[in-house]
C-alpha cells in the first residue's frame, strides 16, 4: 500500500516549484494562489532569498503549495492508500485528497501562519531538539520543570522536539543533558509551536476551521494528534484545531500506518526530511520523492 506524505515548516528553498510552473495545470494554481494571497508568492518561491521564504507569511503557504501542487500534478499516478502530513503538512495532505478546496486550504494555512505569529509575539519562546532519549524520559523531565514546557514533536525514536517557554526550554535541556541526551539543541524558529503557548493562535484558528467545508477524503488521513485512519470530516476539524496545542505524533503515525499495510512512502513536497524520519522508523521500507515519479 501507498503512503504519501507531505512535509511542514522548514523545508523550504529558494527555487521550490519553479520546475513544476511550465505545467499549465500549475501555473494556474500558482497564479490563483498569488491573487488570494495578495502577492506574488511564486516569485519569492522561485528566485527569493532565504530571509524571504523564512517570513511567516511566505513560508507556511510556500511549502503548501508546493506540496498541493506537486501532488496535483501527479495526475493519475497519485493514488494513495493513505496520507499524513508533518504539522502544517497535514492541510496540504487534506488537499490532495480531496477533503479540502485549494482556496480553502490555502485561506487556513494563511490563517494558521499569521495565528502563530501572533502568539509568537505574546511571548518569548522557543523550541529545541532533544537526541538520543526516550520519549518517556523526555516527557517526565518536562512534566518536573514549573515553566511551560512539552514534548511538541515525536519525529522518530531518539529524536523529540521540545517546546514552551525560553526559560522553561532552557531548564529542560539542561535536565534532559543530565538525563544523557546525546544533544539538546535549541532550534531557529518563532515560538512555541504546539505548545500550550499557542492557545491564542488555537482559539483564533477555530472558528476558520469550523466554517470551512471538507468533505471525506478519498482515502484515511493520519492525523497529527491521533494517529489512526480518519474520514470523518467533522473528527478532521476537532483534530486541525487541536494540533495547533497539540503534540506532532509522527513516530506513532508511521507505526500505525506500517501496521495498516503501508509498504511504500512517497514525500510530497519540498525536500526528503520525512523520508529520513520514516526509516528511522523501520528501515525496510522503501521511501521515495514524489518529485521523481
């Protein structure tokens, strides 16, 4: 069985997408998405600096839409079992599968990105990647700190994410280095991505998700805060608005798609990040690009 998967916040690059614009069918999409977002997004995608694409209001919809676009392409060679997407990969999965229009699953990554960087502003945070630990040592490392502070993201055995507030992160990697991490390393990003810090960006983010139409998708999605086979539009939402505070369970999401008969993961998107992840997982399954179908 197929799994594609969709990558979130980091993977962009200057030049993402530029080869897929001398397809008609995308560069409609990309001259749709310019003329929602206001500016010419495709422009700072195809030749714009690194600074540029690190503005939160190019980087979240740039690797949307690179993904969706990606996957559009694909025509009838995208035939997915099944799909699951890293944070705000999880929108671009949606699209794809045809529970979300592509306005709007743009319009709430839009929405999402500007959420974020609200809260962000609220209050100094941070993020840090912890190595070489298990999760429940993590986990009860975190829960001892009085500051804010979770596990945000299970990206592969031996491999969380931190996140909560500067001094909260700050404490916890020094108590998980006691704990023998083979490295803590505080990340270059905003805030206190799903963290509790990002309540406000939730609570603002709601109503968009709730207003908005999706439809079952063509085949289960694996959602980040619950990693089982889901179809029901209205589980779909309660999960999207709870992601924003909840944790990326991305180890547990490829298990489970392993033991639902997932055989082949295709990326979709800017970069091979998931792929490294997936074998970490279970190094016997074959990970592709879907770049290079």
């Amino acid at each position: 069985m197929k799994a594609y998967i969709f990558p979130g916040q980091g993977a962009q690059f200057s030049g993402m997408g530029k080869d897929l614009y001398e397809n008609e069918q995308a560069k409609a999409l990309f001259e749709r998405a310019n003329e929602i977002i206001g500016f010419r997004i495709s422009d700072i995608m195809f030749s714009g600096s690194d600074d540029e694409l690190k503005q939160t209001k190019v980087t979240q919809p740039a690797i949307f839409l690179h993904s969706v676009i990606l996957a559009k392409t694909l025509g009838a060679d995208f035939k997915p079992d099944m799909v699951a997407g890293h944070s705000l990969g999880e929108f671009s999965a949606l699209v794809a599968a045809s529970a979300l229009s592509f306005e709007d699953g743009l319009r709430l990554v839009i929405a999402r990105a500007n959420a974020m960087q609200k809260a962000c502003e609220l209050q100094p945070s941070a993020m840090a990647a912890i190595l070489g630990l298990a999760d429940e040592v993590v986990e009860k490392v975190c829960l001892e700190i009085d500051e804010v502070v979770v596990a945000a993201n299970y990206n592969c055995p031996g491999q969380i994410v931190i996140s909560g507030s500067v001094e909260g992160v700050d404490i916890a990697c020094q108590k998980l280095t006691d704990a023998g991490a083979k490295r803590a390393l505080k990340l270059n990003v905003g805030g206190a991505f799903h963290s509790p810090l990002m309540e406000p960006a939730r609570v603002e983010l709601q109503e968009a998700i709730e207003n908005v139409t999706i439809l079952p998708p063509v085949c289960p999605i694996y959602q980040n805060v619950d990693p089982a086979p889901n179809t029901d539009p209205q589980l779909i939402k309660e999960n999207l608005i709870t992601q924003l505070t909840g944790a990326v369970r991305w180890t547990q999401t490829i298990e489970r798609m392993i033991a639902d008969g997932a055989s082949e993961f295709i990326e979709v998107g800017p970069g091979n990040v998931l792929q490294g992840l997936v074998k970490k997982v279970d190094r016997t399954l074959k990970t592709i690009s879907a770049s290079s179908m």
